[in-house]
C-alpha cells in the first residue's frame, strides 16, 4: 500500500520559512486537494515529494513510485490544452502507485475537463491533485491539504467542505477578536478607575482639617498603593490571557475611467464573411461578428477550434477584419517566459504603466502582489506568481482593449475572484478566453461559440436586422430633410438615429 507521511517538516526559500507541515498522512484511495494562494509552496510540496528537492527539515516518508505532471511544459507548437491532455495521458497510462498533478485542467475545453474529472474519480492509486479548479476538486477529491499562513494542514472532504469548515473557523475567530477587545476595554476602564480612586484616596477629602490630613496621610497612602496594585493585576491578567488575531480580510479598490485612454468610434473590431485558417486548416469559414466598446466578450470552444488564433489574427489586422484605429489594446498570452527574470517585480510593472504608484499598488495587492514582492525578481516566481505578474503589467497598462488568452490558469481563488471584479468595473472593452466556466459567468456580457468553423454569435440576428438594402434609402431621405429649411429638427433627428443603427 502507498503512503505519504509528513512530519514536521520546514521548508526554507532564501533564508525564510516557506512553510512548515507539522503532520499529513496519505494512503492508497485518498484523492487529496492541495490548494493555497500562489507562491505559497504547493508545487514546491510536490518536487519534495517527487524526491527533486531534498533541501528540507523533518521527516517525509514516500512509500511508492510517484509520477508527476508539471502545471507548465512546452507546447511544441500545440494548444495548451491539447499539450496538457497529452502529458494526463501518458501519466494515466502507466498506471502510478502515486500520481501528483500540478494544475491539470489549465487550458482544457469543457469536454476535456469532463473526461479528466472522471479518470481521476475512477484512478485506485493515491493521488494528490493541485488545483485553483474548483470544479475539478469538488468532483473528485475526499480530503484538502491547505496551506495557510505558511502550513500545511488537512481538513476532511472536498474543496468545498473545507471552504466551509474554513468560513466558520473565520466567524468564531472574528466574534473572539471581537469578545477580546470588549473584554480589553472593560479591563482599561476598570484599570483606569482604581487608578483615579488611589489618586483621589492619596488627595484626601476637601472637608478635612490640616491635622486629619496629616494624621491620615500613612493610611491614605497603604489604601492608594493597594489600589494601584490592584490595578496593575488587572493589567497583568489581560498581557496572561491568549491573544486572538483578528481574521485576515482583503478590501477591494476603485477604478477610474480617466486613468485609460479614451475610446472614440462605435466599433472595436469587426468581421464580414472572414475565414480564419492556421497551417492550411481552415477554422472559421466566412464569419461575421462585431465587438462594441464597452463589451466583455468570452471566446468560447473545444481546444484547437481556433480562440488564440482569432485572437492573434485580431490583433494582426488580417484581411477580413477591421480593428479601430483608436484601439489601444493589451495582450496576455500563455506564454510566460517573455518577462525578464533578472528584473524586479516592482520595474517590471512600474515600467508597462502610465498610472499613478498608489493605482499601481492597489491592482498589485488585489491580485496578490503585495509590497513584499516589490524588490523579487521575476526569475524567483512561482508559475501563478508568473501570471499574475503579467496580468498586472497588462491591466494598468495604457489600453483601452484588453485581450487575455487564459488569464485564470494558474492563479489562486482569491486571485481569481479579484480579477474578476476588476474586468467587472474596467471601463474598456475586454475580449477573452477562459475554459473556467465560474470565472465567464462573473464577467461575460457576450459569448462567441466555435461550433464546426461557425461562429454562433447571440447578436449576429441584430446585426442583419439593420438590413443594408436600407440604408441608401435612408441616407436620401435625411440628404432631403437636410436642404429643406423647413425640416423638423427631431424628425432629422430620428432619422440620423436609424441610420447609425443601420450602419453598425
């Protein structure tokens, strides 16, 4: 039988403690979550495990062959998500008596997260998932190894189970914290009053004569001084008691319109019976589509259908597509290794913005980048620290046209959820690709479907409504009203209005 076993264990990165695991233990059968923020030594966990790195404290006991697929690899030339399958595969074929796969779903269409999800619910091996999948977790895994605040620790069932044994270790904690400094307060109130009372014991009544003052004086001073003692155990009883932190919780930050370019047009890109092709393969076959300012469009398709390409061919202006001159656009790409790793964090981000520091900081510490990664460099990143990297290189850049190819791969919940709320309120036109149905669910306001080289657009029926055989007839009609002085200004207006309509 295979097993895991941990015992307190420490892990050390360039002098400090990246986490410590006091105990895990791991059979045949489990299928164990691991999940945390990125950077936070989840796949370093797994090169310890896989024997690779032995720059270690504690005991680690790993009984049975272990096979490991890495969350990034080469793609010789093929999607992510087709490269990812073919790595799952070969690992699932031979069959390990321990299987650790780091990210598995990046990049895999819905049909191949299904197909993933049930190998690993019928797997019979041990298995140990790192995951910021959500989905795939709660299908598929029995128990959660978190690490937070710099430890491991196992909490019993799915993803979800340990979310809620999490949420209510964070109520009891935030009504401790709250009890704690009630019960602090009443202690400086309490402190505070016997002092003023030694004070006003060693004064002595208004009413006393100079000789029951002096004759009193001693017993007015024991009195005080008992008081004050009094007192300070009363200070020495709240420093004894356990302290409760408060509970961690992270606050969100405003965007502001003015802090992009502008966009001046009614269009963003556009296509009119375009064909995309990639290597001779045609993907597209005469498409029409429109993206308006303002749109949050999600590129959605089976691997290999062709959403990076079209969104390459966008961004190149190929012939059939019309891109506006006023759009500034960003690019996030899969491709990770263009950042310069010798550089620093804090230049590499400072270096792609126009924004203020404080904006700056405030996108960096919402996508978890905060100060103490300022002077890292890029080199000693993690892969979802990678990501997150270039994310904010992108979002604070000077566009008003983000497009993100896979931008969830990689990145923790938090981290997830805070650039959702971001391309919530980004006042540009954001057009992406995502196969994390719970992320387009937050931020989609428009889909585009690659179904069999057709492009099943929701407003493509909207678009010919406008039919062009109108449009001469229309523009004669307003050319008339124009040389007639007697026109109707709001007539004129209307008419202006159906025309635009039907241009666009």
């Amino acid at each position: 039988m295979s097993e895991i076993k941990l015992t307190k264990i420490e892990k050390m990165v360039n002098g400090r403690s990246l986490f410590t695991v006091p105990h895990l233990l791991a059979n045949t059968g489990d299928r164990i979550g691991i999940v945390g923020r990125n950077g936070a030594g989840k796949s370093t966990l797994a090169h310890l495990l896989t024997g690779d790195d032995q720059d270690y404290q504690g005991q680690l006991i790993v009984a049975g062959d272990v096979t490991y697929v890495p969350q990034i690899a080469a793609t010789h030339d093929r999607s992510g998500g087709q490269a990812m399958m073919d790595r799952v595969r070969v690992a699932l074929s031979s069959r390990p008596e321990i299987l650790i796969l780091d990210e598995p779903s990046s990049n895999l269409d819905e049909p191949h997260q299904a197909w993933l999800s049930k190998q690993l619910q019928h797997y019979q091996g041990l298995l140990l998932l790192i995951s910021h999948d959500r989905q795939l977790l709660n299908a598929v895994t029995t128990q959660t190894w978190a690490v937070r605040h710099s430890e491991f620790t196992a909490y019993a069932g799915n993803y979800a189970d340990y979310q809620a044994q999490l949420d209510q270790q964070l109520t009891s904690q935030q009504a401790a914290y709250v009890r704690q400094n009630r019960h602090q307060h009443d202690l400086k109130v309490a402190m505070q009053a016997r002092h003023e009372k030694a004070q006003q014991i060693r004064k002595g009544s208004r009413r006393m004569t100079a000789g029951e003052r002096a004759n009193s004086k001693s017993l007015r001073e024991a009195t005080a001084a008992k008081m004050d003692r009094s007192a300070k155990k009363l200070v020495e009883r709240g420093e004894r008691e356990a302290q409760v932190t408060k509970p961690f919780t992270t606050t969100g930050f405003k965007l502001v319109a003015t802090d992009f370019p502008p966009f001046k047009g009614k269009t963003v890109a556009s296509a009119a019976n375009f064909t995309l092709r990639r290597h001779h393969q045609t993907l597209l076959k005469q498409v029409t589509f429109q993206i308006k300012p303002g749109e949050r469009v999600a590129l959605v398709g089976p691997n290999g259908s062709g959403k990076t390409t079209l969104l390459t061919a966008i961004l190149e202006h190929q012939a059939g597509l019309s891109v506006s001159p006023a759009a500034k656009i960003g690019v996030f790409q899969q491709d990770m290794t263009a950042l310069d790793g010798k550089r620093t964090v804090w230049q590499t981000v400072r270096d792609a913005s126009q924004l203020p520091d404080q904006t700056v900081r405030n996108v960096m510490g919402a996508l978890g980048l905060p100060a103490r990664f300022y002077d890292q460099l890029v080199g000693e990143l993690s892969g979802g620290e990678l990501v997150k990297l270039q994310l904010v290189a992108i979002l604070v850049g000077n566009y008003n046209v983000l497009m993100l190819d896979e931008p969830t791969n990689y990145l923790d919940v938090d981290a997830l959820d805070a650039l959702a709320d971001y391309l919530q309120h980004y006042p540009g036109t954001v057009i992406f690709v995502s196969h994390d149905a719970v992320f387009r669910k937050q931020v989609v306001t428009r889909q585009l479907t690659f179904d069999d080289q057709q492009l099943i657009d929701p407003q493509r029926v909207a678009v010919k409504a406008a039919a062009p055989s109108d449009l001469p007839l229309l523009q004669f009609k307003y050319d008339q009203m124009m040389a007639d002085p007697n026109a109707d200004t709001a007539a004129m207006q209307a008419l202006r209005a159906q025309i635009e309509a039907a241009r666009n």
